[in-house]
C-alpha cells in the first residue's frame, strides 16, 4: 500500500521550503523504496528552489543521501531489504554509447524510478536529481541503491554527491597521483573534497585557494600543505611560487566562474590538467588566448560527479572511511532534523558550514 510521510519541498520558485505529507507508491518494476536516514544539504537543492535547474515545481529536495531498504520492485536483484545504501543519481543502464564502449561513469541514459510521488492531493513531485530524500521514505530506480557496508549514514551519504563529486574531480578526472602538486580553487564542500582525494591519491604539494580565512582552515584539516588567500595575494603567483616557478600539475577549480577559470588555467604546469567541478550559470563565458590552449598542452576537463562509477567508488571510500584514512566526518558541520532545511540553506549561503545533514529516524543522532 502507498504510504505518506514527511518531506521537504520547493512549491515555487525562491519560496521557502515547506513540510508537507508526500505520498510514496509501492516500488513497480525496477524501483525501490529507501527509508532515508540521513541527508545531506547540497547547492544543488538551493538550486533547484531558485529554479536554477528548471521549473518543475514542486520539487521534491534532497539528493545527498544514505538509508536502508524497505522494499523493491519486480526484476530487481541488485539489493534487497534490509540493505544499507547510499543513493546516487547516476544508476547506469548498461546500453548506450558510453556503457557500451566501457565507460559507464559516463553513462547517457541513467535510470530513475518510473513512478512518482505526490502530493496528497495527487500533485506530483519532481525529485531532486531523480532522488527526492529530504523525507522519511523515498522511491528511486533500484541502480540508484549502492549497497555498501553499515556507516554512520550522516558522514557516508555524501559520497551521494559533494564529497563525491570532489574527490573524483581530483583522483578520477584530474588523474592525481603520488607526488603530484594539486591546486583547488575554492574551498567549499566539493572543493576540500577534492583536497582529500588528493591526499589520498598520494599528492605531496596541496594548495589550497580562497578568500574565506574559514574555508582555508577547513582546507588545512583535510590535507591541504599550503594555502592562498586569494583577497590578499595573487592566486597565480603564489601557486607557482609554491610550486618551484612552475605551477601545479593539477588545477581544480570548484566555483564556476571565469575569473576563477582563468586562474586555474595559468595556475597549471606545463602539460598540466585544468579540471573543472564549478558549476557555473549559463551566462558565464571564458575566453583564452588559442596559443596558450596550444602552446601549455596538458588537458583542460569538466568532471561531472567526479566520473564516478558509484559500483566501484562508494565501497571504496567506505571502506577508506572506515579504515580512518578519508575523513568524511570533518565533513559533517552539524546534524539537524528535517524541519531546518530553510534555516541550513542560510548558513550554506553564508559559508558558515561544509555540510549540514538532515538526520531522520533511524540514522546515527
């Protein structure tokens, strides 16, 4: 039988978020049902309540999410109640180009559940990144379960998509390596992710950029070896001065903007990787000199949820958690109840917090 329970939506455009019933189907075919137990605060939900993504409200929020299986649909083999997962919005089919040629990070076609929730009323819901988990219980397409083993679901549910999207910007898409030099451009949730992984990934030189005197010493505490501030210095010099005149053999740069871009792109060694995670808005342009595209070499990328393979990363970064080598903890600023979305999407803005997360019945208090 359907239930109904709580959850967070954006019924309009820049409006605050309301609680309301959501009424949540039984899985159909290749679906599943989460009970979310804990939820991270993205800027891609603040995002989506601006109607940066696009306008069809409502919208069910939250993405960022880990939880426990409550029951799935026909056909589905890939997990079962009872297990523990983090959800992810890119649940690979297996058939397009991208699967086909090998390279399912990429994948075209990613699955969502067929079904919708609603509103009591019979409104439906259009879920964040196909997930909808600020609430109780949520439907999602079965692929878009990772089992992975027990975690304290506030830390390990971001791997759903900051904490994710940073490290493999650095690890998957930039290529770090031991001994590499790495230089991150702004220093907020997916960006200190990003430093991590490239502590992980063996980086000698971590340069951590930013005007945010807090962001830098967050940055400090998960691996960076030196920061910038960029208010005070020029960010370009300071990473080659830093780097024996050179520049760092990877630049990520994690705001979006094109002076930010620009920087990343002289901030780079010769043959360096500019990799970028930033999300910028449609009216942002960059312009470069052709001759310095040609004559630098090295790679300029994009990395969209770090080119990560939820399969092969999730249990990997858990299990580095687990072992204490991948600090997702730090990344937790403070637990709050589904109730205080509004007031975290505030202290988001403010950069007062890496991550607040919504815990719900069942997750780790």
């Amino acid at each position: 039988m359907p239930q109904t329970v709580q959850g967070v939506i954006a019924r309009s455009k820049g409006a605050p978020v309301e609680l309301v019933d959501v009424v949540v189907p039984d899985p159909g075919p290749g679906e599943a049902v989460v009970a979310v137990e804990a939820c991270g605060v993205c800027h891609t939900d603040l995002h989506y309540r601006e109607g940066g993504i696009n306008d069809e409200f409502p919208f069910l929020l939250g993405h960022e999410a880990a939880g426990r299986v409550e029951a799935v649909g026909e056909g589905v083999t890939e997990v079962e109640p009872g297990d523990f997962v983090i959800l992810n919005w890119r649940a690979v089919c297996g058939e397009c180009r991208a699967c086909r040629k090998g390279k399912p990070w990429y994948c075209f076609a990613t699955h969502n559940a067929t079904q919708k929730m609603t509103l009591t009323d019979g409104t439906e819901l259009s879920p964040a990144l196909g997930i909808g988990a600020f609430v109780e219980k949520t439907l999602v397409a079965a692929g878009q379960c990772t089992k992975v083993d027990e975690a304290d679901p506030a830390a390990v549910g971001l791997l759903g998509c900051g904490v994710m999207a940073g490290f493999g910007a650095a690890v998957n898409t930039g290529g770090v390596g031991r001994g590499d030099s790495v230089a991150v451009i702004g220093c907020g949730g997916v960006g200190n992710a990003a430093i991590a992984g490239a502590k992980v990934a063996g980086a000698t030189t971590i340069i951590a950029v930013d005007v945010d005197a807090k962001k830098l010493e967050w940055a400090t505490g998960l691996g960076a070896t030196h920061t910038v501030d960029a208010s005070a210095e020029d960010p370009v010099e300071a990473v080659r001065a830093l780097t024996g005149g050179h520049g760092a053999d990877v630049v990520v740069e994690a705001v979006g903007r094109p002076e930010t871009y620009e920087q990343a792109f002289y901030a780079r060694d010769l043959a360096g990787t500019v990799v970028l995670v930033g999300v910028p808005t449609p009216d942002k342009e960059v312009t470069l000199p052709m001759i310095e595209i040609f004559g630098r070499g090295g790679a300029l990328k994009s990395s969209w949820y770090g080119d990560c393979l939820p399969s092969r990363d999730f249990p990997m970064l858990v299990e580095l958690y687990r072992q204490g080598r991948f600090d997702l903890d730090a990344f937790v600023s403070e637990k709050i109840g589904i109730g205080d979305v509004e007031a975290a999407f505030e202290k988001m803005h403010d950069g007062a917090v890496l991550r607040s997360v919504v815990v719900l019945d069942g997750g780790t208090a």
